[in-house]
C-alpha cells in the first residue's frame, strides 16, 4: 500500500473538498494524509476509510511549526511526513497565483518535491500572475514534477514546453452522480465580492442584479435557494447581506443553505434544483455534471477560459460585466448536451492518468 501526502486547500471549500473524495475513492487501496485544520472533523462524504487528517493543533506541534518559521522553513511538519511517504499530490484549481504568500507557497512545494520526490499536480489553472519572474520560477518547478495536468488549454499553453505537463477539463466533470427528482427551485451559489481584489467596486451592482433575478424567479412561481461554497470566504456573509435587501414578504420563497463538510448533503441540495445561478467555479460544474441549465456569474478568467474550451454558446455574465445578469437571459439557457458532458468527464479523468501508472506500480 502506498502513502500519499495530499496538499490542497483545506478550508471546507466544496470544490476542493470534492477533490479529495474524488482521489480517496479512486484509489481504495492508498493511504493518504492531509494537513487540516480541527473543523476537518466535520468532513463527511469519502465512501472510504484511507484518509488520515492530521492536526497541527497540540502544543509540541505548534512549538515545532514555529521554529520552523523563524529559521524559514514554512512548514517542517508536512517535510517530516512527506519524508516517510512514497509522493505529493497537490490537487485544487487556483494553487498557482501571484501574491503576498507566493514565494512562502513556493518555497513549502519545493521541499515537499524535495522530501517527498514523486510530485503529482492535479486540476489547477496557472495564474492569475504578474511577472515573468513568477511564471520562470514554476517553469523550472514543474520540470521536476513526476506529472501537471492543468484543468484549462490556456495554462497548459503557458508550459506546453515541458513534456510532463498534460490538461483536461476539471476533475469534477468526472464526478458519478446519478441524477434525482427535481424540486422546484432556483439554486444560487453567491459570492461576497469584496473579499477578493479589485472586485470592491462591483458589489453594489452585483447584489442589486441578483435581488432584482430573485425577485424575477419568484414572480414567475418558483422558489430560490441561496447556497454558500465556504464560510471561511465569506459567502454567508454575502447571503445575509442580499437577504436583507429583499422584502421581508418575499423570504417565505428563498431558503438557504451553508456548506459546512457534508459533501453528500450539498450534493443533493445541487442535484434537486431546477437549475442554478454559478457564481462560485465548482457550482457551474457541478450545475454541468448534474445536467441543469446553469447560467454562470464569472468572477475570474479560470471560469471564461472553461467556457472557452467547452465551446458554451450560451448566456452568461461576467463581475466586470453584468449587463447581462438578468432574468430573460437567464432563463434562455439549458443543460449541456449528453455528447459534452460525456467528452468533459472523459477529459476529467485524464488528470489521473499517471497517478494511476504510479499507484499501480
């Protein structure tokens, strides 16, 4: 049996928690360890016993976490445990951009390759980034990387160079849901726009166009419910603020529901609406794979460059566009065809191709 220390976001994030159910259940008979904080505890949804969540939280382990930080090295725990173990994957979707922690990010993945040798990166777009300088220091650590399957032909172009650097669309799309019956409501998925760069601006727009498309919804005689991806980037906090911008008369046809580690849960919230308003990433997939019209709200180019290469033809908007956030566009839109969806899964699971090779070994 092989060990495998997973690096993802761990933030009881719906997208990326589906990412590591997905790799459990895949690889039944594979032990893996994740680094997480103590409310990992609520996990629940991996049909597997093979992940061990490990917790930096007892007093020796905080004593030595520091250290490490104070002689630079940023995480010596994950270092001890990559050591002992057969290889890395480091599997999310925007793992790769350009900021205030970039270079602590970088040097943590440079001794997890260095320790733990076999480096596996699934799923992820490269960017956004700003210099060439960001772009040259992950060329020269994806050389080393047993294998980069990006999730978007766009970051793939970036480091097409690289013979072990592959893409195909989002792990998600592989995702095995059988589909269930319906019930009649609008499903949005809302972000707080604030809590991310250059986005300050917009907010009042945003929320002002999804009150008016509530409002809309319910005016032609369906229900809505508003579903917050992650607590911890304050999509609660956007549900609370546009609730309190609608008619109190009105609340009696919205619901809401907060994500907190029940994966299956949340699945089944996704998979009963009658379609859904995506403005967080994985609620348009998830909207796709479940096969419901889904008209997309993108907050970032990891969201235009999917529709790119899915060829959608469809509505959608944009944070810096929401002209056509409305409910006549809206409601213009359908599911995917059964020949996309089918390709886009098939696509999905191109991202395990090696990991497979090496697990079989």
């Amino acid at each position: 049996m092989k060990k495998i220390l997973i690096k993802a976001y761990a933030q009881l994030n719906l997208g990326d928690d589906l990412f590591i159910k997905m790799l459990c259940e895949r690889y039944k008979d594979t032990e893996f360890y994740l680094f997480a904080t103590p409310e990992y505890e609520n996990l629940k949804g991996i049909e597997t016993n093979n992940l061990k969540i490990l917790y930096n939280n007892t007093f020796a382990k905080k004593i030595l976490f520091r250290l490490g930080r104070k002689f630079g090295v940023y995480n010596i725990l994950e270092d001890l445990k990559a050591k002992e173990l057969d290889g890395v994957v480091n599997i999310g979707g925007s793992i790769f951009i350009e900021n205030d922690f970039s270079k602590e990010d970088f040097k943590i993945r440079e001794r997890n390759l260095e320790f733990g040798k076999n480096y596996f990166i699934l799923g992820a777009n490269f960017g956004p980034y700003k210099s060439e300088a960001f772009k040259s220091m992950y060329h020269d650590f994806f050389k080393k990387c047993k294998d980069v399957c990006f999730r978007e032909r766009y970051s793939y172009e970036l480091f097409k160079d690289l013979e072990n650097v592959r893409f195909g669309k989002d792990i998600v799309f592989s995702l095995k849901q059988e589909t269930v019956a319906k019930e009649d409501y609008v499903l949005f998925s809302i972000i707080l726009p604030s809590a991310r760069p250059g986005f300050s601006g917009i907010e009042s727009e945003y929320f002002n166009r999804l009150k008016t498309l509530t409002l809309d919804i319910i005016k032609s005689g369906k229900k809505v419910k508003f579903m917050s991806f992650c607590q911890g980037e304050k999509d609660e906090e956007a549900i609370k603020k546009l609730l309190n911008m609608i008619p109190n008369e009105q609340h009696k046809y919205i619901s809401k529901y907060f994500y907190r580690g029940d994966m299956n849960e949340a699945l089944e919230i996704l998979n009963k609406a009658d379609s859904i308003v995506a403005t967080r990433f994985h609620a348009m997939i998830l909207g796709f794979v479940l096969k419901k019209p889904v008209f997309p709200i993108a907050y970032s180019k990891k969201m235009t460059n999917v529709l790119e290469d899915l060829e959608f033809k469809q509505n959608y908007a944009s944070l810096e566009n929401l002209q056509g956030l409305n409910f006549e566009k809206f409601k213009e839109n359908e599911a995917l065809s059964p020949n996309t969806l089918i390709r886009a899964a098939q696509d999905g699971e191109r991202h395990f191709l090696k990991l497979d090779d090496f697990l079989s070994e």
